[in-house]
C-alpha cells in the first residue's frame, strides 16, 4: 500500500507485459518472446533491489521491446477510414430494416387522412413561377413539397406509362409519341390521371387505343407542386411474438396477391408496388360485410377505434363516405365485396403462412384493396405500421394509430 510510485507503475507495466504474451503469443515469434521475458526479468530483478533507476531503464527497454514485436500495419488513411465507417454504418442499417423497423413510402391516397399518399397539385396561375430556392428548399424538409414547372417541347401525347421507384423514391415514367419521356415523382395512378391516361378514341383511325390527352408544344405537363407522401417506419418484429390485431395500421407485401387488373377497367393499378399499408379490418376467422358506412364483421359493427373513425365520416374523415363497397364496374378482379349481400370469409384453419387478412384502405373511394383483390396471406405480413416520421407539417408525426 505504501511502495512509491515508481515501483508501484514497475509491477504493473511487468504484470501487463505478461498479458501482451498471452493475448498475442499466436503472431509472435519466438525469439521475441524469449526477449520479451528476458526483459521482465531484469525488471524484476530491479524491483526486488529496490533499484528506482535500474527499474526505470529496465522499464523502457520492456515497453520498447513490447512495441516493436509485432509487425507494424501500415496506418490507414482518412479516406480508409471514412469508407470503414460507412460500410458498417450500412451493414447495421440493412439489418435494422430487415430484421426490426422499416421505413416505407405511401404513394398513394388510399389512407387518407390518417396518412397522406403523394399528391400532385396543378397550379391556375398562368403567370405561375417556381418560388425562390429558399422557399423551395424550407418546403422539402419542412413539408415534403417539390416544385415542377415541366412543358411540351413538341405537339405530342402519351403512349405509354412506367414505374420507375426505386427504395423510398417513387417516380413515373411518361413516354410520348415522339420518343421523348419525363419522369414525375408520383405513383403511376395520380401520374395517369394528370395526363389523363385512358382508354381514348383515335381522331385518325377511330378506334379505342391507350393513351393520354394531347400537348401542344409549349402546354404545361405539369406546372404546380408535389406533396410527398408520408414516411412510416414498420415494426418488423412484433409479429412474430403477438396476433395482428383488427383496426391496426399494417404493411403487408404483394406476392401471390392479383393487385392488377386482368382486363381494362377504370381503377389505376398499382404496379411494381411491392409493399401495401392498408388498416387490418379482419383476422383468420371473420367474415365481412359492408353495409355502408359501416364495416359490418361477424354479424355485427365493427368497434375498433380505427375502423370506427372512417365509419363515422365526421372531422377530417367528412370527405370520406365510410365503407363502401367494391365498385361493381371494375373487371378483373375477384371482387369478394362488391354487393349488398356479399359476404367475405377469411380462412382460419389453413396451412402455415396460409391463414387469410382482410385490408381495406381508409380512403375506401380511391383504394385497391381487399374488396376487389381479396385477401391477404399471413406470408405476405410485414408489421404494424408504428410511428409516422416524415414530413413533420402535416399533422401526422409521431405514432400511427
């Protein structure tokens, strides 16, 4: 307890040198082991002399000795290192959002107003003028609002529509008639019906032929703003140790689902959607009906809080018309709920992976869902929809309901 200081750093630079030969006796040699305790034993021969200055130089030849035994590595760069960083930054983001959350992008409307799909809004000002770039950039971060000021270089029309999203960025591209192509940040369906993508009667040879309106050069495509949709992150977890619950917000993948339409009908597809968010309306077991506003299950009408909001059609869901049933003009589909008397049983006693959900939109006007493609398989589940991280404007940031 009272050994000066010298002798008390002496033990223990001889007690850490001992620890550097265990840790590190596989990439020594052994002629730099055998100088390495010849070195310890001169320090303790000092230490036992009571030597302050022997066991000082005894020290720095063992601490010497110590650091030039293993091969010197050559020293990273900065750039090195920056790379290092990055690359485990990525591999825990990729396992985070394949194993725990998830973040999604809704691209379209079908959850309105509990949660906004990307909206396109066209501007009646023909004086119209992007705002200034700091308008512009306060909007994307603040609102999720990008400006677009795109015209007709030529007299043309669309031919064609395709979806070109990539991970969180969805985007559309409109081919013309001439060749040319723009790509519009927006799902394929609010892109079509910007353009008025249809079934349309050709002024040359009169007959039906898919196609959008006509441009003449110098008309606006598209002259206003888009608002994003929002960005959810999905709870990847909680499946896998509790029942999905009806009223839930879900995310469920599309494999082996027919969201797209087998003839020509007047409902947008959805495709290269990979992923839906829907509100979970029915378990394994349940049978649906609707009887509009309400979503009727089991014989009765449907109690969960968030089933119960778009039934009631008031606030911010007045514009909504509750629940209503599949749109009866629509073809292709197997439209399970597409009259007053359709009932709609989801299996429960099925194979693994095979027990069925139902997903309805909350915007039941303008969403794909399970009253025209049917159910969803428990395979196809992803999480419950759990917090609402992007834009921070809106009103919906924070924990989805």
């Amino acid at each position: 307890m009272f050994a000066p200081k010298w002798k008390k750093e002496a033990k223990l630079l001889y007690k850490g040198a001992k620890k550097f030969l265990h840790y590190k006796r596989d990439l020594l040699k052994e002629d730099r082991i055998d100088e390495i305790e010849s070195r310890r034993a001169d320090l303790l021969d000092a230490i036992k002399a009571d030597n302050q200055a022997k066991a000082e130089e005894a020290s720095k030849q063992l601490r010497d000795t110590c650091e030039k035994a293993l091969p010197r590595q050559p020293q990273q760069s900065a750039w090195e290192e920056n790379v290092e960083v990055i690359f485990v930054a990525l591999v825990v983001a990729l396992g985070l959002r394949a194993y725990v959350v998830q973040p999604f992008r809704i691209p379209t409307g079908s959850m309105q107003p509990t949660l906004n799909g990307i909206v396109v809004n066209e501007s009646d000002d023909p004086n119209y003028k992007k705002p200034w770039l700091g308008k512009q950039a306060f909007d994307l971060v603040m609102r999720g609002r990008s400006y677009r000021d795109i015209v007709a270089k030529n007299n043309v029309y669309p031919v064609a529509i395709t979806d070109k999203s990539w991970f969180l960025f969805t985007r559309t591209e409109v081919t013309f008639n001439d060749g040319s192509k723009v790509k519009i940040p927006a799902a394929a369906g609010e892109t079509g019906n910007l353009i008025q993508f249809g079934v349309h009667i050709d002024p040359v040879t009169r007959q039906r032929v898919l196609r959008g309106k006509d441009y003449k050069k110098g008309d606006p495509i598209l002259r206003g703003w888009i608002d994003t949709g929002d960005l959810v992150l999905v709870d990847k977890i909680s499946y896998h140790f509790r029942r999905p619950k009806r009223g839930e917000v879900f995310v469920f993948d599309t494999r082996g689902i027919r969201t797209e339409r087998q003839t020509e009908g007047k409902m947008a597809g959805q495709t290269g959607g990979t992923h839906y968010i829907k509100r979970l309306c029915g378990v394994p077991g349940d049978t649906l009906e609707i009887h509009t506003p309400n979503l009727w299950v089991n014989g009765t009408i449907a109690k969960e809080p968030g089933i119960e909001r778009v039934a009631a059609h008031q606030g911010e869901y007045s514009r909504n018309s509750g629940y209503i049933l599949g749109n009866a003009g629509e073809q292709g589909y197997p439209m399970p709920l597409q009259s007053p008397d359709s009932k709609f049983t989801l299996k429960d006693k099925a194979a693994p992976g095979m027990r069925e959900y139902a997903a309805l939109g909350d915007n039941t006007g303008n969403s794909l869902d399970s009253r025209y493609w049917g159910s969803v398989k428990e395979f196809n589940l992803a999480g419950p929809a759990l917090f609402s991280l992007w834009p921070f404007t809106t009103g919906h940031w924070g924990f989805i309901k």
